[in-house]
C-alpha cells in the first residue's frame, strides 16, 4: 500500500515509464456521506499497486503523471466523476473495456463476466459492499482491490482488437471521449427539485412543504453522522409521514423505533417548523404536460426507430446505444437541432 510520500516518490518514476496505465477507485458510498475515494488501483508492466488516498500524503504528483496518458478503466463514469470531484482530476484520454463490450455487442459486460470470457479467469466477487475507509484493509480486500485493474490491459488488448476488426475502434474512441466531458461537468443542483424524492409525483402542496423540510433535516443528520441517507430516514417513511402530517394523521408509528431520542426530536421539530409554513409558501406541485406528437412527428419517430432496430439488429447492439427512445422522440421533433448533439457513429447510422 502507498501510503506515505516517500513511497509514493518511490513509486513515480515507474509509473511515468509505464507503458500503459490500468486504474480503478474504491469508494465508501454505503457507509459515508457523503462518499469520498478511499483507494485507487493502479496496474502497470511493473504491477498492481494501491494508493491510499485518505493518508496524510499529497496525491497530486501521482495524478500529474497521470495526466497525458491514456487510462485504461472499466465502467468508468463513476470513477471519472468522483475523481473529478474530490481530487479534480480529469484524464486526457481513456479505454473503457465496459463500453468497449457493450458496442461489440456483449450482452453480460461486467468485469467477471470479460475476464472469464476472454482471459479464461473468473474472479471471486469478493467484498464489493466493505468498507473501503477501514484500516487496514483485510487481505481479501487488497487481493479484491488488485484483481480489478490485474486484468484491465490484456483484456483491452483482446476488445480493442475485435473493435479494430468490426470498424467500431473510432465509435469506441469518441464515446469514451464522450464519457469523458459528461463526467468532468459538476452537477446541477436545483434546490427546488433535489429533496422531490421517488413517491412525492402525487403529494399535494402540503405534504410536499413537510417533505422538503424532512429532506433538508435528513441531509444535515446525513452529514452530520456520516451515513448514507437511507440509514436515517428512509425515502418511503419520509413520503408517508409527509401526507400524514398534512391530513392531520398519526405518525408516530411511521418513525423507526431505534431511531436515537436526540434525533427523534430534531425530526419532530422539523415536522414542527413545516407545519407552521404558510399556504403561499408551499412548493408547487410540478405538473408535466408531455407535448403529443404530431402525425408527421409521429412518422418520423417510427422512422428512426425502424432504421435503429435494423442497425442494431444486424451489428447485434443494444438498440439503446444508438438512441434511447426519448432521443429518436426529439430528432423526430427537429433533427438540424438534436442530431448535432449525438455522436458521429450514432449520427451515421441514423441517417
């Protein structure tokens, strides 16, 4: 494990000589909030390392000879956005062997599916849902951690070479491109959207207004212990204390009975501050109206779709690749406007 700067000055110079670069993060999105990264993997000619990013050592020469390099990752979108997040990091360029089987047409592409299929080797699914802050991290845990990035270049070389022999090497290349500016954009927070959780479509004003406060209360009680916010209050208790309160119902019994005193009365207060909230300052209930196609609209949609599925079908793709139904329902609307957003490929076959 490189945990202190004189290991990790040890450790640069291999990696700057690297021919290639395999990485993976770990994070400890089930025990924390919110998540940070808590190790990356690295594999080189020279072998798998980890680096410990919660030591007290500066990471940032290690990300600087990281830059300029192609990395080779699996199902990269998570790694790329808590990488960009916590360590603000972006890489030049990527290989991302999900994304590559997904446009070879692979039905099973998760990590140990590939490598028993291409390499032969099938992993043990070891402790996917530990806690990757511990330390130290038990033997099966670092065994876990390397077997993710052991086997990412031989298993590249393998899908880069049918990507070359199928013509889908450049698709391959400009959707990881793709990848990687969708993952380096921070998220938008609309403060008057992100507390309406799964189940709030049908609350009225009322039981919206308690819900937003009992939101932003299990937000502060998140971060306050550290714990995923499903583990104070979950989604489904919040939404049924929320109605209850606003009809003047009993709701005692939807609170967790081992939920802490201390915390139960601040949850009370919440429910106490929502309650003395005044009708105009409700939320407002969002109403969508999904605007009905026209005939000639509706034509087109059925268009692209036929000429997808006949793509999909003949390369053996996953429809959505091409273009998830929602997208063919814009080009229907007004093609010189969405298709400048798809990628060159998916443009192509669309045509």
């Amino acid at each position: 494990m490189i945990d202190t700067q004189a290991k990790l000055a040890e450790f640069l110079p291999t990696l700057k000589s690297a021919a290639w670069l395999a990485i993976d993060t770990e994070a400890d999105s089930l025990h924390a909030y919110p998540e940070k990264v808590c190790l990356i993997q690295i594999s080189t000619t020279a072998g798998d390392r980890l680096v410990d990013p919660l030591a007290p050592m500066d990471i940032n020469p290690f990300l600087a000879a990281l830059s300029g390099r192609e990395l080779i990752f699996h199902a990269a979108d998570y790694d790329l956005r808590l990488l960009k997040k916590h360590h603000d990091f972006t890489p030049t360029e990527i290989f991302d062997t999900m994304l590559a089987a997904r446009l070879l047409g692979e039905k099973q592409f998760g990590l140990g599916a590939l490598v028993e299929k291409f390499l032969g080797v099938k992993l043990d699914k070891g402790p996917q849902k530990a806690d990757w802050a511990q330390r130290p991290l038990t033997p099966r845990m670092e065994q876990y951690a390397r077997n993710d990035t052991h086997y990412l270049k031989p298993l590249e070389e393998k899908l880069r070479a049918e990507l070359t022999a199928k013509g889908r090497l450049a698709w391959h290349s400009e959707s990881c491109a793709r990848l990687i500016v969708e993952s380096s954009v921070p998220p938008v927070i609309d403060l008057d959207d992100c507390w309406r959780i799964k189940g709030s479509t049908f609350l009225e004003a009322p039981a919206l207004a308690v819900l937003r406060e009992l939101w932003h209360w299990r937000e502060a009680q998140a971060i306050a212990a550290s714990r995923p916010p499903f583990f104070v209050l979950s989604h489904e208790s919040m939404v049924a204390i929320s109605v209850a309160v606003s009809e003047q119902q009993p709701f005692e019994q939807m609170i967790p009975p081992r939920m802490h005193p201390r915390r139960r009365e601040t949850l009370l207060a919440a429910i106490r501050a929502a309650q003395a909230v005044p009708p105009e300052q409700f939320p407002e209930k969002i109403r969508h109206h999904s605007q009905r196609p026209t005939e000639a609209e509706f034509k087109r949609f059925r268009d692209l779709e036929k000429i997808r599925d006949h793509h999909a079908h003949g390369l053996q793709l996953d429809p959505t690749l091409i273009a998830p139904k929602s997208v063919l329902g814009d080009l229907a609307r007004d093609w010189d406007k969405y298709s400048a957003e798809l990628m060159n490929w998916q443009r192509e076959l669309l045509k």
